[in-house]
C-alpha cells in the first residue's frame, strides 16, 4: 500500500487507536479521488489489527447507494449470528433493517441503538476498528446509523474511521468527529513516488508528468501508464479527476470483449457476487462468460476478486465505464441484471426500472412497493429516490402526482427542504385537485415550524385546511395543527386565531378529541384555556401507545397553563416514543417536560430534561426547537445561579430565533435574561427584560409564555422602586386571569398583588397566597415564602420572618434555585439568625447526562433498560455509573437511591 507523505495522519490515527481501551473516537479522513484516502484506511486497518482491535468494513459503492442498509450488510456480515443475537425488541429491529424479518421499523434511531448495543457486545473482548470508505455513496440508511453511533462511541472501546471526497457534507459538528484532510503530496514525496512507479522516465516525461499530477498519488501512477501516447492536445486543461477516468477507460478499451461486458455490467451492479455478474453478462452477450473471461482485468490489476466478490481498483474505474456506456447499451447491462435477479425484488425492481425509458405503470407500481418496504424498515431516503423514479415512470398522472407528494412527505421527516420543493415543483406542474393542492402547500412550509412563510400563513393555512375538511377530514387536521403551531411560534392576530378556532370546532370532532384540544391551546391558549384544562382533566389518550397524543396534550396543557399536568403528560408521552425510536418527537415531549419542570420548580429533573431535548433536537436537525432548548436551558442556568452560562445560551438562542422571528425562543431567551439579572442583584436590568415579555409591539411578546413571568416581573420592580410602572401590566394580567383558569397565571398573581399592595393589605394577601393550594408548585410556593420574610423583616418583625425565611432556604436548596436559597441565607442574617452553607448536591457534581443515568439508575432500571430509554449502549451506561459513584461518595444503588431521593 502507498502511505509516501502520510505518516502524520498515520500517527495521529495510531494515537487514537492506542487510547480506544480508555475512550472512542469518531475520524473522518477527507479527500480529492486517489489523494490516497483508502491506502490511509488500510494502513489503519492493518494496524488496528496488529494491536488486537476487531475490524469491520464497509465501502460505499454509487450503483449501491439506494440499497437500505446495503453499508450496514458490509459491516455486520462478518458478525455472523451474533447480529440477531441480544434483546428480543433489538433482536427484531436489526433482523427487519437487514431485511431477515417482517416487521415495522419506527425510525432508523432503534436501528442504531440495536447496532451500537450489539458493537458493545462485541467490544468486550476486543477493542473495534469499524472502516468505512467512500461514505458519499453509502446508503442513507447506512449514514443514519453511523452517525448515531459516532455521537455515542465516546465511552466504549471503538473507534471509527471514515473516508469521503472533498465537498462530502458530514451530519457530525465538528465537536462529534475529528476531520483528517489529506492534502496533495509535496514536489519531493511526489517525486519520490513517481520514481518508485515509474523509474524508467526521461526527466521531461516525468516534469510533465508531475505538474499533471500536481501531487495527486493515483493520478502519478495512472498517467504514467498513459504517458507518452496518443493524446487530446485539450486533455491537460481537463480536471483531474475526469483524466484519470480516460486513462481507466483507455485501459478498458484494450481488453477482449467478453471481459468489457463482464465489466460493464459489474460497474451497473448493485449487489458484487461473482455469480450474478456472470449470470447477467452471459445474458447480455449470449455466450459463455466466466472466470477466464474475467482474468485479463484482474492481471490488469483493474479489478480484484475477494471470495465470490468483485471489487474495482478504484471508484473511479466503475464511475469511468458507467459514463462512457451509451444508453442503450446501459439500458440493456440493467435488463440483463435484473432477469437474473428474481429473487431479489428490491433489486429486480430497480434495474428494471434503469433499464426503461418509457412510462410504465407496471414497473412504476413495483417501484412503488420498494417504496413502501423501505419506509417500513426505517430507510425513509431510499423510499424517497424509488418513489421520485416511480413517478418519472408512471403512465397515469394522478399516479403520478400522488408517488411525488408521497415522496415529499418522506423528504419533510428527512429535514430536507430542498428536496420537498424540487418534488412539489414536479408535482405542482401538472393540474392538482383541491387535496392535492392543499397537501403541497403544506408540505412546502414544514420547515422551521413554518416560520418561512408569509405573514398569512395561518390564514390560508386554515382555509385549505376548510377546502379539504369535508373529503379528508385527518389532512384537514394536520393542516390545521401546523396553522396552530404557527399560532404559537408567531403572533398572527387575534382574527387569524379566531379562524383555527372556528375551523376545529366545525369539524365536529368529540371535546375530548386531542386534536381538536392542541389545536385549541396554541391558537388561544387563554380564551379556551377552561376548555382545554377541564378537558384533560380526567383523560387517558388511546393513540396506539406510541406518544404521539400524549406529546400534543403535554403541550396543550403546558400553554393552557397547566404545568403539574403536562409534566404528568410528557412523562407520559415519552414511553412510547422512546420504545419505537421516535426520537425527533422525543426531543419536543422532553422540551415540554423541561419547560414544565423549570417553571414548577424541579429542577432536577430539569436538568436532564432540558439537556436531553437540546441534544436531541440537534441530532434530528429541529433548528428552531434547538434554539427553543437553547433558550429554556438558558432560564435554567439562571435559576441554578450560573449567571454566565444563562448569557451565554441565551445570546445562541437569540442569534437562530431572532432572524425567523420565532417568538417563543425569544420570549424565554429574554426571560432568562430577566432571570439572571435578579439572580445577580441588576433590578433595573431585570425589570427591563421582563417589562419586554408583556409588550405586544416587542417581538419576544408570546401570549403563554408571558404567563409564566408576572411574579418575576412585580419582584424586580419592587426592589428598584418602579412598583408603579407595572401596575396596568398586572392589571391587564387579572383580565386575563378573569377569562383563564391557568394555575400558574393565579399562583403567580397571587405573589403579585401582596407584592405590590400597601402595608395595610399585604399580610393579608401574603397569608392567602401561601393558604392557597400551592404543593404542585413548590418554586412559587418558596419565592412567596421569602418574600414574605423580607417583608416582615423590612417592618422590623425579624421573629415572624425568620420561619418564613428558614421554610424558603430550604426549600430553595433542596430545590437547586441556588441564589434564592442565597438571599434567604442573607435575610436570615439580617434578622438575627446564621445559616450554615448549601451542601453541594448530585446536581453540582454531576453533568446533565450524568444525573439523568443517575435518576434512572435510583429507579431501579437495569443498565440495559437504561441505555434503551437514553439511546446509549448498557456498556456506556456502566462506565458512567462508574465514574458516578465516587463522585457521589456511594458505593452501592441503594445508596443511590437515598442520595437522589434527597433531591425530590
């Protein structure tokens, strides 16, 4: 192998492997074509295994890259049984994947937790190398899954190397996989490259020669095979790459016939057994094809064989003979391979399409199933290519029209906008009916929480949600959720809310439907705010167990106000999403579960929550729910006293939020800044950020979320002696409290009028407020409690402060609000009596991954189960838990339990 000028990248991929008994790594090697990619993957290799290391391989292939999971095949195969050996679920999942089972695939996620699980099992008794070359013509599928994985190789003993031209987009951030480029060789390594290959040359044959290759290794040993012959005078102005395809096809032309067709149809292949090639190339030619045919490719070193398996040199030579078939002859390479593969139908179906020109219902319908069996063993791009070539081939132009609507809904679930408008631009050229239409419309502004259309989207979003009610009401629906949603990540106006309100009760759907109660919550949270509270109040949704309802009445009743239920709903909601790997509508379920537990005051489970959806939401490219957990993540740095963290995540909240106007990202984002500001003493500075929440006119204005700041509000006026200025912001706010049973809005007004009453009344109000029924929101309990004792202190009644402020420090330490807990301490001290500090607790000890796997550990859940529930390998969560427990000064999980509990 030729490794001349890399021995740099070699060390650093030999210092990885060395330390992957102690930690993974995730490398992607990056390059021009013959840069020499593939001899660095090799050398890797090889030295893996001279260290010990189990190395698993997988090259990407163009002609196989619409084969779902067709990479993963090549990494698993020399695992023999032990791919469908473990857990039953993981079991089933990967056999459906690699299609050895019927089942359904949720989501490609369940696909790489069985995978990551299984490489663990595998890794316990030798470290593993996984090598995958050519990564730009994997299968999507395949990319998913090792992508999922390269995020999470972290703790166990793998390491993962990859190879991709220049220009290959990677969907790791640079913090997730360490990039090796390989540049062009220097003049000397070239040279002495070029004399190793090509001794013989004259000193100008090899000047020219060097200045053609400018540094390239494939191309100084390709050209030199060429150089001196015959040649296009234009040929030097040629890229590179496109001259070492003609010298390959240079090469090609002097071979025999028989051994052309046998080429021809392996680079059409996509599938490289021996058999078939000869199979198909037998029918093409209509003699004898075999091995002998094949032998002066492989003396050629063209081609190599490995087992019953044909392998290319070089990507190049496969991409240079595809391009110089004419149709006609690629046309029938495609018939012949898919008459020998009957067996195969994925297959057959595929080259049988290749090799039509003409519209053919008959193929488009098989192209179709392809389709759909894709999506069902979770490789929603690949049924995304089959159904778009479904449609070029269908004969009926509805047919058509609905295979390319299909195939868009397909591409929204990917996240790829560019690819849902080139197939609604197909689609939409021909006449559409009123469905049609409408389905297009509404595929088109899925992205960014539909944030990227005009200011009236939600009213023509909800008039073709009307046009289409009476045909099909769950498109209507749909249609009508995402005009809701908009409701809530914009501000539209009251009559465009009114409109949603009036489509979804026209529709006739039950007061309990979970639909029609969403759709209610986000398009007037405050006006339906009774019906949507009283609606879930005794309500167990029947919704297949997958999460889905649960995760819309969580954030229904979140924006209703109701934030002790929708913890209970999220909680909930996320069972089933997490059993069926559904892990983009996991992230919002564990945004609304973060938000809810932030504003009731656990925070605790905050932290993992809010840590989980931030991940998440950017590992399922949810750009404005990321910047939504950027911002809650922020107001919880806050509270936890982390005055710099809550700047700093609020202002990356802000740079994604600000631009698309979502408001609720805003909203909190300058909450948080509140937050902090009150944390750090600023009065001013906080009652400028939360005076901001309830102005209408300021783009952070969102008619729920300003809810959860009344008592903030009032607090920082008081302290710097503006109480006046928020006098008609509270008063609009008891309006609304007039028309709404929010439990929070009432919790929080009740602070808010004992704050800002005189001293004649504000005992009494004080009093009512901790009289009322206020255990499921322990935070707005604690924060009444102390400023009660500030104001009882204020008047030089230090005795009666001093319960309150003792009941406020404890409750605020034990409830991690650790500057709150703080001022109680210092109020306290000013009426006479000392504190001793806040113990630090697993919170302050632990990361937010951490705490999570401790939280689940206290609840008794086995390593594997919790690794189900995280999307982590069982080893991952062990190694975790190892380096937990000293931390926390516990040796057992029943000391766990006890350190946690103290936490709730």
């Amino acid at each position: 192998m030729d490794l001349v000028g890399r021995e740099a990248q070699l060390g650093l991929l030999r210092g990885i492997l060395s330390e992957a008994g102690s930690r993974g790594a995730a490398v992607l090697v990056r390059g021009a074509p013959g840069i020499g990619k593939t001899s660095l993957l090799a050398a890797t290799g090889a030295l893996a295994e001279s260290l010990g290391f189990r190395v698993l391989r997988a090259v990407g292939v163009e002609a196989e890259s619409d084969l779902p999971f067709g990479g993963l095949h090549q990494l698993l195969r020399p695992l023999g049984p032990a791919q469908t050996e473990g857990s039953a679920p993981h079991r089933l999942v990967l056999a459906a994947a690699l299609g050895h089972a019927e089942a359904e695939v949720p989501d490609v996620f369940m696909v790489g937790l069985a995978v990551l699980d299984l490489i663990a099992d595998v890794a316990a008794t030798a470290p593993v190398l996984i090598l995958t070359d050519d990564i730009q013509w994997l299968d999507d599928a395949t990319v998913s899954v090792l992508a999922f994985m390269a995020r999470r190789v972290g703790s166990e003993p793998v390491v993962m190397v990859g190879a991709a031209r220049d220009g290959y987009r990677s969907r790791l951030t640079p913090d997730e996989v360490t990039t090796v480029p390989l540049e062009p060789l220097s003049d000397d390594d070239a040279a002495a490259l070029l004399a190793d290959r090509a001794p013989g040359l004259r000193p100008a044959a090899r000047r020219r020669l060097l200045a053609a290759a400018a540094g390239n290794p494939l191309a100084l040993t390709e050209l030199s095979r060429t150089l001196g012959k015959a040649a296009d005078p234009d040929e030097t102005r040629l890229p590179l790459t496109e001259r070492l395809e003609r010298a390959f096809t240079d090469r090609l032309a002097t071979l025999p016939a028989g051994t052309r067709t046998i080429l021809r149809v392996a680079a059409l292949d996509n599938g490289s057994t021996l058999t078939e090639i000869f199979a198909a190339a037998r029918f093409l030619a209509g003699d004898a094809v075999g091995i002998a045919e094949l032998e002066p490719a492989l003396r050629a070193g063209l081609v190599s064989v490995d087992g019953i398996e044909l392998r290319f040199g070089h990507p190049l030579m496969r991409s240079a003979i595809q391009q110089t078939m004419p149709t006609a002859e690629r046309q029938a390479a495609h018939g012949a391979l898919a008459s020998v593969l009957d067996d195969h139908p994925d297959r057959h179906a595929r080259h049988r399409a290749a090799a039509t020109s003409a519209a053919d219902e008959t193929v488009a319908q098989a192209l179709e199933d392809v389709a759909l069996r894709a999506a069902r063993r979770g490789a929603v791009a690949e049924a995304v290519t089959s159904l778009e070539h479904a449609a070029a081939l269908s004969g009926d132009a509805a047919r058509r029209t609905e295979r390319l609507l299909r195939a868009a809904d397909y591409a929204v679930e990917l996240g790829r906008p560019e690819s849902v408008n080139r197939l609604l631009d197909h689609a939409q050229s021909t006449t559409l009916s009123a469905r049609q239409h409408a389905t297009a419309v509404w595929l088109r502004g899925s992205f960014d929480e539909g944030l990227g259309g005009h200011p009236g989207s939600v009213v023509s979003l909800t008039a073709l949600a009307e046009s289409v009610a009476a045909d099909d009401r769950a498109l209507a629906l749909r249609i009508l959720w995402s005009a809701a949603q908009l409701c809530f990540w914009s501000e539209p106006g009251p009559e465009a809310r009114h409109r949603v309100l009036d489509a979804v009760e026209g529709m006739a759907l039950d007061d309990l439907d979970p639909w029609r109660l969403a759709i209610c919550a986000y398009a007037a949270p405050v006006e339906r705010g009774a019906f949507v509270l009283n609606g879930i109040r005794d309500m167990t949704p029947n919704d297949g167990d997958d999460g889905r309802a649960y995760r819309m009445l969580s954030t229904a009743t979140l924006l209703a106000g109701g934030f002790d239920a929708a913890r209970a709903f999220a909680a909930s909601g996320s069972i089933g999403l997490r059993a069926q790997g559904r892990l983009g509508l996991l992230a919002r379920t564990a945004g609304a579960q973060a938000w809810s537990d932030i504003v009731v005051g656990d925070l605790g489970a905050a932290i993992s929550a809010t840590e989980e959806a931030r991940r998440l939401a950017r590992e399922t490219t949810q750009t404005m729910m990321y910047a939504l957990m950027t911002a809650i993540g922020a107001k919880l740095a806050a509270l936890r006293g982390d005055v710099d963290d809550a700047l700093r995540l609020a202002e990356e909240a802000e740079e994604i939020g600000l631009p698309a106007g979502a408001r609720p990202v805003l909203a909190i984002a300058l909450i948080a800044r509140g937050t902090a500001a009150l944390a750090a003493g600023r009065f001013e500075e906080a009652l400028d950020h939360f005076r901001r929440v309830h102005d209408p006119a300021d783009p952070a204005f969102q008619i729920a979320l300003r809810l959860t700041a009344v008592g903030d509000l009032v607090d920082a006026a008081v302290h710097c002696g503006r109480a006046e200025s928020v006098v008609p912001i509270v008063a609009e706010l008891e309006d609304i409290a007039a028309v709404t049973p929010a439990p929070v809005l009432h919790a929080e007004l009740r602070l808010a009028r004992a704050l800002l009453s005189d001293d004649d009344a504000a005992e009494a109000l004080f009093d009512a407020a901790l009289g009322a029924d206020l255990a499921a929101w322990p935070l707005i309990r604690a924060r009444t409690h102390l400023a009660f004792g500030e104001w009882l202190r204020r008047r030089r009644r230090s005795v009666e402060s001093r319960d309150h402020l003792r009941v406020a420090r404890d409750m605020l330490d034990a409830l991690g609000a650790i500057p709150w807990g703080d001022k109680a301490r210092r109020e306290l001290r000013a009426a006479g009596e000392t504190s001793r500090r806040r113990d630090p607790d697993a919170r302050d000890q632990l990361t937010p991954h951490e705490l999570q796997i401790v939280q689940l550990a206290a609840e008794g859940l086995t390593n594997r189960e919790i690794g189900r529930q995280l999307y982590l390998s069982h080893r991952t969560v062990s190694s975790h838990l190892h380096r937990i427990f000293p931390k926390l000064g516990v040796v057992s999980r029943t000391e766990l339990r006890t350190v946690v509990g103290d936490l709730r």
